[in-house]
C-alpha cells in the first residue's frame, strides 16, 4: 500500500509537467498564427524576406529591410523587377492599381510564395485620374479601374480581344471611346498618360489617333503618323501645333508603351522608357472630356490597330518612373 502511494506521488509531477508543455505549445501555436495573420496582411517578415512600402505617384515604393535571398516581384504574374540579397535599403517603385495581386517570389528555382498582397487601398495605388485595362470583353463600357469612375463609352464595333492579350481592335472607321468629364479627385496642373497599343498599316502620312484630351481651347495628344505603310512614328503634344515627333520610324505589327509626361514647364515622349526628347512649354491643365482612337472631334484621325491599357495620372514622371509604368504595360 505505501509502494502504491509512492508510485502516485511519483508520478504526478511528470503529469504536471506535461501539461505544461502542452500548454506552452498551444499558446506559442496561437501565438505564431497571430503574428502570421499580421504579416500576411503587411507582406513581411518570412524569415527569409521583409519589406517596408510607401506610397508614390506611381504606386508603391518597396524597399526591403531584410532578405535572405534572390526574390522576383510580380504583378498579376509579370514579372517586374527582381531584389538581391545585398539590395536590403534599396527602394524600387511598383506601379500598383486596384486590384492588383502583388507577389514576392523565391528566385531559386521552387519559386516559393513569399509575399501575396492584394492591392486594395487608395493609397497603395497611385496618382491615378484614369485606368483602362480593357478586360471586359464584351459591352459598350470601357470600366476605368482607378476608382475614379471616368468610364468610357464605345462607339462603333471594335472587337474585344480576349485570348493573349485584353484589349480593344480599332478599325480606322468609325471605332472610338469618348470619356467625358474626366475627374481626377484633385486639381491637375501635370500629368503622364501610357499606352499600351500595336498600330496595324497606314497609309503615307497618315495620323491615327490614340488619345487625345481637350480641355477649353487646349489639347494634349498622343498620335501616330504614317510613313511608307509599314512604319510610323509617334507625336507628342501639349502645346499644339508644337509637338515632339519621333525621328525613328516604328514597324507596324509589334507591341509597344508610348509616354508622355509634363510638369507644367516642360513634356516629354518616351518609347518603350527610351526617352525621344523634351519641349519647353508652360499652359494650364485642366480635366474635361478625352477620346481615344479618334480626334477630339469625332470625325477623322481614326486609330486602325489595337489597343491594351491607358493609364493617366495627375503627376509627371521622372526616367525611372516611366521605366516602371512601361515594364508593368509591356
């Protein structure tokens, strides 16, 4: 009987101490699934990877505080710029839009998910006063994804392009989109506007119109000028009939990024981010109705190709930042 006893004495406090470690591991499993919770929402820390972001006026600004390996950020699964191991500090914009799914990837060949952060803040996204990535695929609304609510209407019959690329295929007749009474949520004195687009065959000396804003007697441009029918060039205005023109000759038939920026003194063009040069000029900018693939007027200059994404932003851009528009529209 005494054995007895001692053997339950004995054992009681093993129980004890099981108990307590059961309970240190539940609370540090409770614990853990906390603080993923958190950094799931923040994109960091992995234990292999950590970022900082910021707010642009292209985006996000993404700078990683600790990162134990090569890693590729993408957008919607395009890849849009890669971080190294020795890049912790270094800051990289990332042109967010709502929507957008960004991730962070291992560079090591499992492509491990290190970070999935779905952008959904005004704040994450930009200086947006328009976006169109032309997704509908059926319908006569081209739905603006900045938030802003400046959808276009179509005219005419240009087909929706569903299978490689969104899109819109203009015909050069009587294919167009007319936004009207642009808001941008702020007063405008600069802007950059981004096509992505792929001009089919036009005639000699022809222009096409990709975009155009007018606003009170001003306009801005973005147009296509012909040459031998298989090349063209692209022009730029602010300040028309001052415009810039690109002195090299573009095939027709190949996907392109052309951007114009200003900054109330002077604009730029830019093709696939090579910068084609710069104008002195110094007007007002103001929001007010814009068409694409046809002149303000809606009878001429009708653009014959396809077209993929538009972006319009209420600030000018520096080299850098349109690289990143051009690389997330290419």
């Amino acid at each position: 009987m005494l054995l007895e006893e001692q053997d339950s004495r004995a054992v009681t406090p093993v129980v004890a101490t099981v108990l307590l470690v059961a309970v240190i591991v539940i609370l540090a499993g409770t614990l853990a699934a906390s603080f993923f919770g958190v950094t799931e929402k923040i994109g960091g820390p992995t234990g292999q990877a950590a970022f900082e972001y910021a707010e642009s006026p292209v985006g996000l600004e993404m700078t990683p505080t600790q990162i134990g390996q090569d890693v590729t950020v993408e957008i919607n699964d395009k890849q849009i710029t890669t971080f190294e191991t020795d890049d912790a500090g270094e800051t990289k914009l990332i042109p967010t839009s709502p929507g957008d799914q960004l991730t962070v990837i291992a560079a090591d060949g499992s492509r491990s998910v290190l970070v999935s952060k779905t952008i959904d803040d005004r704040d994450e996204i930009g200086d947006f006063v328009a976006h169109y990535i032309f997704a509908e695929g059926s319908g006569s609304t081209l739905v603006d994804q900045s938030g802003n609510d400046n959808d276009g209407t179509i005219e005419g019959d240009p087909d929706w392009l569903t299978e490689s690329d969104a899109g819109l295929k203009f015909d050069g007749t009587d294919d167009y989109v007319t936004i009207d009474n642009l808001d941008a949520g702020v007063d405008v004195d600069e802007f950059t506007i981004a096509v992505a687009y792929k001009q089919d065959a036009v005639a000699s000396d022809e222009v096409n119109q990709l975009v155009e804003h007018r606003y009170g007697g001003n306009e801005w441009f973005l147009e296509t000028r012909g040459g031998s029918g298989s090349t063209y060039q692209i022009e730029y205005a602010v300040e028309f009939p001052e415009q810039l023109t690109t002195g090299y000759s573009y095939n027709t038939g190949n996907r392109r990024v052309a951007v114009g920026t200003y900054d109330g003194s002077e604009y730029g063009l830019y093709m696939n981010s090579d910068k084609i040069g710069t104008k002195d000029a110094s007007r007002p900018i103001g929001m007010d109705d814009m068409k694409i693939a046809v002149d303000s007027d809606e009878s001429s200059q009708f653009y014959e190709g396809e077209i993929y994404e538009i972006r319009l932003y209420y600030s000018a851009f520096d080299d850098e930042e349109v690289e990143s528009i051009t690389k997330a529209m290419s």
